[in-house]
C-alpha cells in the first residue's frame, strides 16, 4: 500500500475516496486545500500524535523589560505550561542550575550510600514545600491569539536583561517538517469527510434539478451523511485520542 506522505498524494486519496476519478467530484482545489488545513489544526489540537513536548530556550532582552512582556509568535504553539529558568550574567542567581544552591546540593549524594533513603526522602519533601511557600514558581500566562507572555514576577530583579530561560512548550506537529503526519489515518478520514461535506453543500444550490436520464442533483443528502460521519469522527477523537486537559494548561 503505497505511503501518504505528502499533501498531493494526501488530496489524491480523498479524491479517489469520494469516487474519483469515476465520477465528478464537485469541488474546487482551493477549497480541498482548506478542508486539509482544516483537519491538520483539528488534528495538531486534539490528537496526541498531532502534537508533541519540546522545550524553547528563550533569553531576556531588554525589549522584553521594557514592554512587561515576551512576544512568542510561533503558530504551531498550542500551550506553554512551564517556565525553567537557568541564570544570566549572574551566575550565582538561586534560580540557576548550575548556580551555588543547585551545585551544593549534589553533595547529598556523596553519603546517599549510607544514609536512610526514607529519610532521605522525607527531608527532601520537606525542604521543597518550604521552598515553594518562600519561593514559589513564577506563574506564567500566554495567550495564542495575543502571542504575548506575561511572568507575574519583578522583572529587573527575578529576570534581569541576559537571563536565559526555558520554556515548556506543547506544539504541533509540523507537516511541512514531518510529512507522514498525512499518512495518519484519523487525518485522512476526517479530511475526506470535510471535502465530503465541501462537495455537499456545493451541490446543495442544485437540489431537485432532474438531469437528462432521470439522474437527480441531490447535494443535501450528501452534505448530511457527510456531517453525521464528521461528529461522528470528532467524538471519536475526543473520547479516544485526546490529551488530559491538564496537559496543555499552561
């Protein structure tokens, strides 16, 4: 079985679904293009093989000081969930990794051979719940349509001008990157549905016209089997193939 890797092959598919090229298939290739980009966003924001966890390095300029925030307009960013930062100029920032506190720390495992791992464990607990009640994480807050990131924290004294970050990030994939994304057969169902659906209320406007023959234009009857077997699909995907809400929360 030949592979659907590319958006032509991925229209010839639908085309050859839907009847083609046995019978006309009544649609305008602009309009199969935006069914495609339909089914790829439907797919990126609610398939877990639409999407993907990457981590974004980020480093403050002073633009960013300047507006009170980061301007982050990648289209394929779903959601950014998580903030790491991991020092600047200064390298003795508390919140860098390879700052003082984090380097001390490793001292621990020096002894871990002969130390009590329970105990072990229950200090550490302990010492992370009070160091998120004296220093809690900086909350985050970034909007798809705005492409604007808010930190609620004192800029010029928790991010100074050079501070480098990382961000969590849920983006979609790609296919421009990653082609096989339209070999994916809930993506190749849905988009012959949607161009189904195209094809429909294309004809809707002919309903009741009798051809030569007795063959009878009925556009209705096909745009509504096409958007029963759409729910259909996007029941689906929402009750199967869905992430945890939770996961995307940013």
């Amino acid at each position: 079985m030949p592979t659907v890797n590319s958006r032509k092959k991925l229209k010839d598919y639908i085309y050859r679904k839907l009847g083609g090229p046995v019978i006309e298939i009544n649609v305008d290739d602009a309009q199969v293009e935006d069914r495609i980009d339909d089914a790829v966003q439907f797919l990126g924001e609610y398939h877990f093989d639409g999407v993907e966890k990457i981590y974004l390095p980020y480093t403050i300029t002073q633009t960013d000081m300047d507006q009170g925030y980061i301007n982050i307009a990648n289209p394929n960013i779903l959601s950014i969930v998580n903030l790491y930062p991991i020092g600047g100029e200064s390298q003795t920032s508390t919140d860098n990794v390879f700052g003082v506190r984090y380097q001390y720390s490793l001292q621990d495992f020096n002894s871990l051979i002969a130390m009590d791992l329970a105990n072990w464990t229950i200090v550490q607990q302990r010492l992370s719940l009070i160091q998120q009640m004296l220093e809690p994480e900086k909350q985050i807050r970034w909007n798809r349509i705005t492409n604007q990131l808010f930190i609620d924290a004192e800029w010029d004294v928790d991010f100074p001008v050079g501070t480098n970050l990382i961000f969590e990030v849920y983006s979609q994939v790609n296919p421009a990157d990653y082609p096989d994304v339209y070999d994916n057969h809930f993506l190749k169902k849905y988009a012959t549905t949607l161009v189904k659906m195209q094809w429909g209320q294309n004809l809707s406007k002919y309903s009741g016209i009798q051809l030569p023959g007795g063959v009878t234009f009925d556009g209705k009857a096909i745009y509504d089997a096409a958007k029963e077997e759409a729910d259909k699909l996007e029941s689906e995907m929402r009750a199967s193939f869905e992430l945890p809400p939770d996961f995307l929360v940013g």
